[in-house]
C-alpha cells in the first residue's frame, strides 16, 4: 500500500502498509535481526533516519520506524480511542502486518516507550523479544 521513497542515499525506503483498516506510514532498511523504533509525541518516525541508517550500516539490522496513529502519514485511531492501551494495541497489528511472525526489539522513546511497554495490552510483552526503554 503507498507509495515507496527511498532517501536520497538509497539506504532507508519510506512506505506504508494496511493496520486495522486504517494506513499507516513507516520507514524501513535491511533485514534481520528486527529492530522496530517507535516514536514519542512531539517527534515523528523521520527522527530516528540517522539513527537508522548507523544501525544499518554497522549490524546489518532490518530497521523499522512506524509512525504511530494521527503521525506522519499514519491514519489516526478512530474517535475516542486515543489512550495508551489504544496505541499498544495498534502496535502488534503493525508488526503482525509488516513482519509477520518474526521476533522484534523494541525501542520506544516518550509515548513511543509507553507503546512499546504494551500499556496494558497483554498482547505485545509477548510479541516482541526484548525491549530498550530509554533512547539517550
């Protein structure tokens, strides 16, 4: 679904994809392992592009930046679902959609690290294989 941009370098390619009937825009290099950066309020998934592209380029890893719902290209959740536990549902469609089965670290800063810690889904601590809470 959508249209693919690759950067200017080639490296990372901008894309999107159907998560529960909605669009959702994300960024994405590589292969495995899978390394998925959600991002925090006042930011988008295009922050994290350096970071992307070092990871890319020193560990080989398939890196993924969603924008989260209501972000840069990403539909928003439908009205009146805008609370955390909202936006970590939201996240392991977006996985299942975009990696299928295979395992993801998850890397979360701000909002982005409440979504990661699955709010209270208990769904998503057992869809990802480790987490990093804090991004300095």
């Amino acid at each position: 679904m959508g249209n693919v941009a690759p950067d200017a370098d080639g490296l990372l390619r901008w894309t999107g994809t159907e998560v529960q009937e909605r669009r959702a825009a994300y960024g994405e290099a590589g292969r495995a392992p899978v390394l998925v950066f959600v991002h925090g309020c006042a930011v988008t998934n295009r922050t994290y592009k350096a970071a992307l592209k070092r990871l890319l380029a020193a560990r080989g890893m398939h890196v993924i930046a969603p924008a989260v719902p209501g972000f840069d290209g990403t539909a928003p959740l439908p009205e009146g679902h805008g609370e955390l536990e909202d936006f970590a549902q939201w996240l392991p469609a977006f996985l299942d959609a975009v990696v299928g089965d295979a395992p993801a670290t998850l890397v979360g800063h701000s909002l982005g690290g409440g979504i990661g810690r699955g709010g209270r889904s208990p769904r998503l601590p057992s869809r990802s294989n480790r987490s990093a809470r804090h991004l300095q």
